[in-house]
C-alpha cells in the first residue's frame, strides 16, 4: 500500500498498522520497509496508538555498535585486554603529536586490525 501526495500517511492509520503489525505479524523495519518510511516513524506510532510492542521488538542497548576494546559476553559488556592496549598505545602516539594518519600507519605496520578485521 503506497499513499499518493495528498493522503495521509499509512502510519498514521493505527487500523493499517494494527493491520500490518498484528494481524499480518510484520516487523516495524518490514512496515518502514513497505511504506517507504523509517523504522523509528512505525515504532513511534505504534506506542501513539497504544498497539502492544512484542518484546523482540522493543529497542533495547544490546543493538549498539560496540567501541574498540570492548565486546560482549553472555550479554554483558566487558573489556577487550588486547585492544585497550592498542588504545593505550594510540593515546601514547597523540601525545606525542602524532596524526591520526600517522598513527594508522603505524598501527599497519604492526598488523593491528581494527574493530571489522580489517587493516588501519
């Protein structure tokens, strides 16, 4: 179901969102996906309509993108011991004035990798 310009966006019809989120069991990113909208709009007005949230679908901090040094363990953020002393080191070059160009450079030369595996 696409609107034309002068409709009324689909999500903010809580009948074609109930529709879609309930009955047919889509995902808001499905929803945001087939209406060409954002996930965050279809979860907003799910909440303004006071359609119930299944629990996969509410936003929890588990999502985030974890930092250098950091990853997940059983659920529970802890410290990369390999990676802070990357950190460290980094820290250590900034200090001496170092650009962050230098430092990359340097980090390859060390065969350190970043957070996606891949070289500086």
């Amino acid at each position: 179901m696409i609107s034309s310009i002068n409709d009324t966006p689909p999500y903010k019809n809580k009948s074609f969102l109930h529709q879609k989120y309930v009955s047919e069991g889509l995902s808001p990113q499905q929803i945001a996906s087939e209406i060409f909208s954002a996930r965050i709009t279809i979860s907003k007005h799910l909440k303004k309509f006071e359609i119930p949230i299944r629990e996969k679908d509410i936003c929890q901090k588990s999502g985030r993108a974890l930092g250098y040094g950091e990853m997940r363990r059983n659920g529970v953020i802890q410290s990369r011991k390999g990676e802070i002393e990357v950190i460290k080191k980094m820290l250590m070059l900034r200090d001496k004035d170092f650009s962050y160009g230098k430092i990359a450079k340097f980090l390859n030369l060390l065969r350190i990798v970043c957070k996606q595996d891949r070289i500086y």
